[in-house]
C-alpha cells in the first residue's frame, strides 16, 4: 500500500513526488508513456538534447521556485531571443526598439510610442475584447498584421478576434533594445537535459512506466490512500460532459550535416503560407554561440505544426476560451467531489501554464499535503 499514487511523471508530478517522499510518505508514480518527464522530455541526439516535445526555456521571477529547481540540476544561463522571419523579411522578438525601428524606421522611444498610438487610434480600440484588438492596442497594426496574426492563427486554428486577450499579453512589449523575451530574474536551461533534472528529482521514488491509470484505474486506486492526477480532466471523467479542446503540435526533426542551420534556437514563421509555425534548432539552447560545442559539425532542427487535437492525440495547449473555460468548471465541480483524488498540472487544471508556475502550485499543493 502506498500514501499516493501519483499519475503522470511530469513536472506536476515530480515535484509532489520528490515533496512528498522527503515529506516521508511512500510514493508510486506511474506515466501511460515509456519515459518520465512529461512533455519537458528531452532526448539526446548527436551530443544535442533535443526538446521532443516543443522548446521549454525555463524562466522564472520566483526564488522560491528557483532555489528549489536548482536544487535537482545546475542550470545554464540561455537568453530567449527568438526571430520572426515574415517572408523572407527578419525581426527582432519580443517586441522592442529593433522591432520597431526595422518596422518603421523608428529610432527613438518616443517615435516607436508615437507610431503605435497613431496605429491604436485609427484602429478606434478602447478596451480591447479579444486577441486581435489587445495586439493592436499594445503594437499597432503593422506589427500585428506581419508579425502576429498569421502565426496566431495557425497556431490555435482560429481566427484572432475570436481568441481571448489574455494570450498575447505574455509576450512583453518594449521601448528598449532588449531583446531578451522573458522579464525573468532566473532563466536557462538544465544542463544534461530536462529529462536527467526529472530523474534527478525522481531519484529513490518508485516509478512504472507504460501504465495508462484510466485503463486499470479499479486496480491501481486499490494500491494508495490518496491519489494525484494529472492527466487531461475529462478524459478522467470518461468525457461525460463533452471533451475539452487542445491544441496539438507535430514535430518534423531532422538531423542535418551542417554545424549551424539558423543561428538561433528559435525562428517563428509568422506568415500565413508557411505550414509551420517554427523551427527550433535545439543545439543554441546549451551551446552559447561562442561556447565549446557550437563546433558540433551536426545539427538537429525541428520544425512545429500546430493542429486540432482530437483523441489519440497529444494535448498540449488548452484553449482557454470561454466555452472551454465554462466546461473546465463543470468538471472542476465533479473534480472537487472526488474527496480522494487531487488535480493538477496542465492538463489536471486545463491551464496554459508555464513550468515555473506548475512547479509553485505544486510546491504549494505538497505543503497542504500530509
Ligand atoms: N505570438 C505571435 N507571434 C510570435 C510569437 C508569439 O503572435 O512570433 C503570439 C501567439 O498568439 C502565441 C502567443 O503569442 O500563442 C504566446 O507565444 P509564446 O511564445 O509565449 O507561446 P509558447 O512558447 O507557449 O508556445
């Protein structure tokens, strides 16, 4: 008999198992894939780690859950500094004064503001409703129209006005030349792999994988006192209430003969033509430009296409719009009924998390936990 059965060897996961198994409690953890570490998992390839299931750039304003991280692996010090290459024509992310001064010629603070006020007022938005009017308010329509919306909608199928605000708001906008993406005191990546900082984390705690709970769930909830789940909460409810949306990505690598395909790790395609959304060459994550490695006379990219899931499919974006959001909270309602079962993660809470916030809910779940 264990204290938890905990589905899901991801993040969520991970930290209640390492939590709670310093916490003294006996653990099982079991994942339906044949390896741990969730969707952060990595694989190495040639020397390079590649992130197999879409880029993860751990970034964080939490010490917390930075001293807690770092604990497990030691992390490198990688700057995301993505570039949106829009036919043929290359722009600085997020956006910044090199944006705006490729954009518009701009080259003061005050010209960029002016341009994107102008944009605004001729676009006679006040309170933006929906993606594409928060985009135009916060850059204007030139950026929006290049550098948002075909990327946008190829991304999350759908068309922007129909897509909630709060979405664009993760990408910073701002009147400096700074082209770091994330305003995070903490960011890198673990050096060795995401995979080898979940087994770090999972070391001395039971782990069985290729085990789907939902098939033998009558068997395994026999085997502890308390269960966390984090798979997709629907599908834990036998989809009763009609399925909850998610995007899905496909993944195109390829192993080239070259040492530097792209000169970046990350390249967003954000026309409308371009089936894909990126391309990932995932060797800048842990190399430095100039750093030993970057000699590598190989290279592995990857190129991401977004889809509708549907079953059988990885989940991984959940599409918070109000009709799923309002679905979410009728499952949330069975969800708390379920007194021996806790929810959590991406795909437990239907939420666009980040990792930094996954780990601090599941810090601060773990606490609560006895
Ligand atoms: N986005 C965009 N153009 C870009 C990059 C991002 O319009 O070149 C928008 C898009 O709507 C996307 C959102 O910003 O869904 C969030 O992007 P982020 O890179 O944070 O997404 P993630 O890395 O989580 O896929």
């Amino acid at each position: 008999m264990y204290d938890y059965l905990i589905v899901g060897a991801g993040l969520y996961g991970a930290v209640c198992a390492e939590r709670l198994k310093a916490a003294g409690k006996n653990i099982l953890v079991i994942d339906k894939r044949d390896h741990i570490a969730g969707n952060v998992y990595t694989e190495n390839i040639e020397g390079i780690n590649v992130h197999k299931y879409g880029a993860h750039i751990f970034h964080t304003n939490d010490k917390r859950v930075w001293e807690y991280i770092t604990r497990f692996i030691e992390f490198n010090r990688f700057t995301n500094s993505p570039v949106a290459n829009f036919k043929g024509e290359l722009f600085s992310l997020p956006f910044n004064m090199y944006t705006f001064n490729k954009m518009w010629g701009v080259v003061t603070p005050e010209e960029a503001a002016k341009k994107i006020e102008e944009q605004r007022k001729e676009a006679g938005i006040t309170e933006p409703k929906n993606l594409e009017e928060q985009a135009i308010s916060l850059v204007g329509r030139d950026i929006y129209e290049k550098l948002i919306k075909g990327y946008t909608e190829k991304q999350w199928g759908r068309p922007c006005n129909e897509l909630p605000a709060f979405i664009i708001k993760r990408l910073p906008v701002r009147l400096t030349f700074d082209n770091n993406y994330f305003n995070a005191l903490y960011q890198g990546i673990p050096i060795g792999g995401y995979t080898k900082l979940v087994e770090n984390m999972l070391q001395g705690i039971e782990v069985r994988l290729g085990v789907d709970y939902l098939k033998e769930k009558a068997e395994l909830d026999k085997l502890a006192e308390k269960i966390i789940y984090t798979g997709p909460i629907d599908a834990y409810f036998d989809f009763s209430l009609g399925t909850l949306e998610y995007r899905s990505v496909r993944f195109e690598n390829e192993l080239l003969d070259m040492p530097n395909f792209q000169g970046n790790a990350a390249v967003n395609y954000t026309d409308s033509e371009t089936p894909y959304t990126r391309i990932i060459e995932h060797k800048w994550f842990e190399f430095g430009k100039d750093a030993e490695g970057n000699d590598l006379p190989k290279t592995v990219i990857s190129k991401e296409y977004s889809s509708e899931w549907k079953p059988g499919d990885e989940p991984y974006y959940p599409v918070n719009d109000d009709r799923n959001q309002a679905l979410y909270a009728k499952y949330k309602e069975l969800a708390d009924k379920e007194s021996k079962v806790i929810f959590g993660g991406r795909l437990g809470e239907y939420k666009y998390y980040d990792m930094d916030a996954v780990i601090l809910s599941a810090l601060v779940k773990s606490d609560t936990l006895e």
